[in-house]
C-alpha cells in the first residue's frame, strides 16, 4: 500500500525534457502488483490549481504537464488490468486516485455587507458561493503506515533536476514498528500521523480506513470526495464537513482522462482543469 498525503503537481514527460521517474515508478508499482494479484493502492493529494492565476499561460501549462502524467499512469494501470484479463473486473482508480482540497461555508445573515465587487469577477463569486481551495503546500509521503518521508522538494524537473533548486528532506521509521518485525499491519506514530490526516480532512474516521490499500477502503473514500465535490461545486451554499474532494477528471476504463461534463474550468476562478499547452519554454513550467 502507498499513501501520499501530499505534494505539488506532477510533471514527467520525455519532450518536455522532464526525466523524473516518481510518477512512472508509482504507475509501475502498481502494474506489477496487478500482475502478482496482489493489492496496491495510492492516494494522491494536490492542489485544485498551482500557484498563480488559473488562466494565466504558465499556469495553464503547468496543468496540461499534470494532466498528461495523470493520462499516462492511468494507461499504465489500464494496461496491466487488460493484459491480466481483470478490465471488465477492476477500474484504473480503484487503484490510484487523486484528490485536492476544498472548504466551504453557508452564507450567515450576520456576515457585513462591503462594496459590491463587478459581476461575475472571482470575488463576487467568492462572495457568493463562499467557497475556495485549501492549497496543498505539503511535500510528503506515507508509505505502508511504516514508513514517513517530509520535505521541500515537489515532485517535478525544478525540484528534482539535482541542478537547480536546492531542497531538503527526510525520512523517518519506527524500528519496532515495520511489516517485517510486526508480521502484520504496524500501527504506531507514522499510522497515527495518517490515520489523523484522515480525520481532519475527510471529516470522519471509518473501520475502513484503517486498511487503506483494499479496495473496500478506496472506494469509501472516493465516494466522500464525490459528496465534498458535489457540495463544493452545488448552487445551494452548503457547510462542508470534510476538506477532500476529488479532483475534477473522469477517467475510462481504457486510463484515458477527461474534465468532468459540466466542469470543464475552475469554479469561480476560471481555467481550463486540464489546461492547455502553451508558447512558454518548457523549463519554466516542468
């Protein structure tokens, strides 16, 4: 089981001259699992929209790379599934996901009344809907409730080129608390620390959730951040109980991705969710 509480978005793609392997060697983890028969799961949280203005050119090619790394580790994962046998059995995200954050309020008639903002702008929407994302700044990974790793590097070519910014990190374990020494599930702190996570932003804990890597335990969690995301995005200004929502991508059973119908740019802020290749050097947006 892999859990990723965390990170910033994805880039990997020959082309763009992006030669990090994270997402590649999660997708064939994953693969490989599939093909022993056995479980894997991996849970990836990041923001609904990098840094920056959602429909500025940098930004949106910044989410066409994510895009293209979501595409190809679901068609990684659909592969496996075929070449198994298993498509018409398991679907790609019953196996990886990913998620972002979000928060919402109903509207209060005590709220003070300011001066209206032009129609339609991201403020007047904002104050209307009452609703914005929680941005993901963690760089961090939980691996098998064993095994923690904290730090400064995002996953993409700028971080992890080796030449260019400079990061930190660290990892840390409980010797008395691993798979090999328990011969079952370890539940000391780094289980703890997940199973908190959890907590704060699905807004509930579950018998479930203490398995993560079954399927049981991935679908539950998917149907929340259905219900979060339903609520995030619903006319009515409704209270949010938890803060993870899925992110806004379809995928087929074939691992190809897709907006969501209905929801093909950003609430209120605008930009494209898959984003759109642009005239920008590549370096400055991998």
């Amino acid at each position: 089981m892999f859990y990723e509480p965390a990170f910033e978005p994805l880039v990997v793609l020959l082309e763009a001259g992006a030669d990090n392997l994270v997402p590649m060697e999660l997708a064939l983890k994953i693969a490989s699992k599939i093909s022993a028969n056995e479980r894997f799961s991996v849970y990836i949280v990041i923001p609904m929209y990098p840094e920056g203005v959602p429909t500025s050119s940098a930004t949106q090619e910044i989410l066409f790379w994510q895009g293209q790394t979501m595409a190809m580790m679901y068609k990684i994962i659909a592969e496996a599934l075929e070449k198994e046998g298993l498509s018409d059995k398991y679907h790609p995200q019953d196996y990886l996901n990913f998620y972002c954050l979000g928060k919402r309020e109903a509207s209060s008639p005590e709220n003070p009344q300011t001066n209206q903002p032009p129609e339609n702008s991201a403020l007047r929407l904002a104050e209307k809907y009452r609703r914005f994302m929680i941005y993901v700044h963690a760089k961090g990974m939980i691996v098998d409730d064993e095994y923690v790793i904290i730090g400064s590097a995002n996953i993409n070519q700028r971080s992890l080129d080796g030449s260019r910014d400079t990061e930190i990190a660290m990892g840390a374990y409980q010797p008395n608390y691993t798979w090999a020494g328990k011969k079952r599930h370890p539940r000391g702190q780094v289980y703890g620390y997940r199973m908190s996570l959890w907590a704060e932003h699905l807004g509930i804990l579950e018998d479930s959730f203490h398995e993560p890597e079954t399927l049981k335990c991935v679908k539950h969690v998917n149907e929340i951040a259905k219900k979060n995301w339903k609520a995030y995005v619903e006319e009515e200004n409704t209270e949010m109980t938890g803060h993870l929502m899925r992110y806004p991508v379809q995928v087929s059973i074939h691992g190809k991705i897709s907006a969501l119908p209905g929801y093909e740019c950003f609430p209120d802020v605008g930009g494209k969710i898959l984003g759109a290749p642009t005239n920008l050097p590549d370096a400055l947006t991998t």
